[in-house]
C-alpha cells in the first residue's frame, strides 16, 4: 500500500496546520509507504519523502494552485495506472479532494481516496468529499455526527481519530523549573500566569482573547495575562482593550513564536486557556488540535464549555461559560489551586494516530 498526502502548502511550516500535515506524514512514513505532496519543500522535511508540484504562476494565485495540482495528478496517475491500484490519497482541502474525486470518476482509476476532514464547509465540497471518499476521517465525535446526519449513506466510512501530538519535548521540560522558563522566555516571574498559546483567529474569526482580557479585573493583581500568537496589528487591538480596563500591566501580548518553542511558553504558565466562543463554527466543528499539547503540558486547563471540545477534556479541566468573563475568571482560580490531569496516553501521540488510520486502512474493505 502506498499512500500520499496531497497539500497545496508550501514548505517550511508557516501555520499549525503546516505543522499538522507534516508531523502526520512523518508518523505514517514509520509504518507506510507514505509521500507528501506539496508546493514547495525545504530543508526542514527533509526527513520525509516528498513530490514538488510545479506551479503555473501566470494564474491566479489559488485557481492557479489547483490547476496545477490537477495537472501534475492525472499525469501521475496515468503514467501507471496499475501501480495506483495499490494508492490511496489522503487529502485535507476540498479544492484537490474535488480534482482526485472528479479524475477517478470521469477515468476510472482504480485508487482509494481518504478525507482528513476538520470541518464542514456547507456547501457542495461536502457533498463531493463524503460520497467521493472511501473513508473520512473526523476530529471530533461532534463533527462525525454532523457528517452522518447529513449524509446517512456516509455510516460505516466516517472515523474518528483523535490526537496528535510529540510527547518528548514536554516530557524533557517535566522537571524544568518555572521561574527558568519564565526568565529564558521574559515572563512576569512573580505572577500567577494564564494564558493562551496559538493563532488568535481561525477562518478569520475571533478565538475568544477579549474574553480573556476581559478577565483580567474580575482577578486580584497577583495574577497576569499572556497569550502568545499575535500576527498583523492583533497586539495593539488587544493593547488598546487592555489599557480600556486598566490592566496594561498585567497583560502581555506576544507574537507567534515557531513552533518548537510552544512547549516552553505552556509549561511556563501556571493555567492556559482554550477561550473559545460560543460561535456556530466552534459549536459544531472547531475541535483545537492545541487540546493534545495542553493536555501534554501538564498544565492545569480552562476550557469553554463546547461539547466538541468537552468530548476530551470533560473532567481533566475546568469548564467556563463561552465569552463570560466572570465566569473565566472563577475558572481559572479554581484551575490555579487544582492539580492538572496531564495526558501521557499513547492514544494521543502521532505515531498511535498515524497507527490508527492504517488499522482502518487495512481493515476497511470499501474501495
């Protein structure tokens, strides 16, 4: 069997979901065949066996992109058409998942197609990547059911695979001292920090910081604020609403850092927060892959209360009313004088997620 991970991403990692796609392959290379295809490649996934897919650049940048894609992939297949018997592509965005579904259907090529699917886009790209897959993954009980009630037919092919996440950065700081940490990174070392590590948007929606800024004078001054993720103007909007309460001094604002340093930044806090709204698109599917660090970290957790998100953390934190900051701000001092409940399950590693989707694989005789 072989597989390969088709992306329109272009390498090194710029996003989580950079991040996401590359630590998956990665695990999947240690037990399959496994390709990633993508824009560009660096140095940095060098580990993992890759395909550059020349770009058309006269094109318009995403239509571009997915002609490209289109191209590159019907000559690939056709170059030998037996060989993709034995293929399956895992695909995560919906603009390549239509061009694999469309080929197999107008050409008859014998592959197997996989959705890495993390969310619903309520439009017909649904449609085409639930009935055109042989198997969809999902990343919440939450957003499998949203996919069945919508398409019955769908039962039997949809699994829910949870995870991943590195263990061993976390597991080399478990010892570190925080006021080391504090004093490597420039955190406040005599304060009591929550915080929030990650993009502050998602699909150009508000994650919920002025929630949590917003707690901040709901709290006595012993405790402080950080959040690390702002890109663009995002630290002066959050500046201004900071300095509106009367809490400058207690709250820090961070740019994104890379990502082999979000495991300092959380083991640095004494509670970090999942601040999520109460927003159609967190309701339903907005399932955070930051829920395997956090819960790898070992850091005591605050959590919005979201049934997409108490599927995993339900009991291993404590849960707040989404966009309340009073309530935010009970949460937190209850997590601060609670110990965490720290994952060191192997069923949230990438390798037992990697284990997982070949398992179904294997086992799965739809094609």
């Amino acid at each position: 069997m072989r597989l390969l991970y088709l992306t329109m991403k272009g390498y090194p990692p710029k996003t989580a979901d950079h991040v996401y796609v590359l630590q998956l392959c990665r695990a999947l290379s240690k037990i399959a065949d496994t390709t990633l295809v993508v824009r560009t490649a660096s140095p940095e996934i060098a580990d993992v066996k890759t395909i550059e897919v020349p770009m058309v650049t006269k094109l318009r940048r995403r239509f571009g992109r997915t002609l490209s894609f289109a191209w590159w992939f019907l000559r690939f297949v056709r170059a030998d058409r037996e060989r993709c018997r034995d293929c399956v592509f895992i695909v995560n965005d919906f603009n390549l998942m239509m061009v694999v579904v469309a080929f197999r259907v107008l050409f008859r090529f014998p592959y197997r197609i996989m959705t890495d699917m993390h969310l619903m886009t309520d439009s017909f790209k649904d449609t085409l990547a639930v009935r055109g897959s042989d198997y969809v993954l999902a990343t919440s009980k939450t957003l499998a059911g949203a996919i069945e009630r919508k398409f019955p037919s769908a039962r039997g092919k949809v699994h829910v695979v949870y995870g991943g996440v590195d263990y061993a950065p976390y597991e080399a700081l478990r010892d570190t001292d925080k006021v080391a940490l504090r004093r490597e990174l420039r955190l406040p070392e005599n304060k009591i920090l929550f915080g929030y590590i990650g993009y502050f948007k998602v699909l150009k929606m508000e994650k919920g910081i002025h929630t949590m800024v917003e707690a901040l004078p709901h709290l006595s001054k012993e405790y402080a604020l950080v959040c690390v993720g702002a890109r663009r103007n995002e630290k002066e909007i959050y500046g201004v609403q900071a300095a509106s309460l009367g809490v400058t001094a207690r709250s820090l604002i961070i740019d994104a850092q890379p990502h082999h340093v979000v495991p300092k930044y959380l083991r640095a806090m004494d509670v970090i927060v999942i601040p999520y709204l109460n927003a159609p698109h967190f309701r339903r599917y907005g399932f955070p892959m930051k829920v395997w660090e956090y819960l790898a970290s070992g850091v005591p957790i605050v959590y919005a209360r979201l049934p997409v998100i108490e599927e995993v953390l339900e009991g291993k934190g404590v849960a707040f009313k989404p966009g309340d900051p009073v309530s935010l701000a009970e949460a937190v001092q209850k997590a601060a004088s609670h110990p965490a409940h720290p994952s060191r399950e192997a069923e949230y590693s990438w390798d037992a997620k990697a284990q997982r989707i070949l398992s179904i694989l294997q086992s799965d005789s739809a094609v």
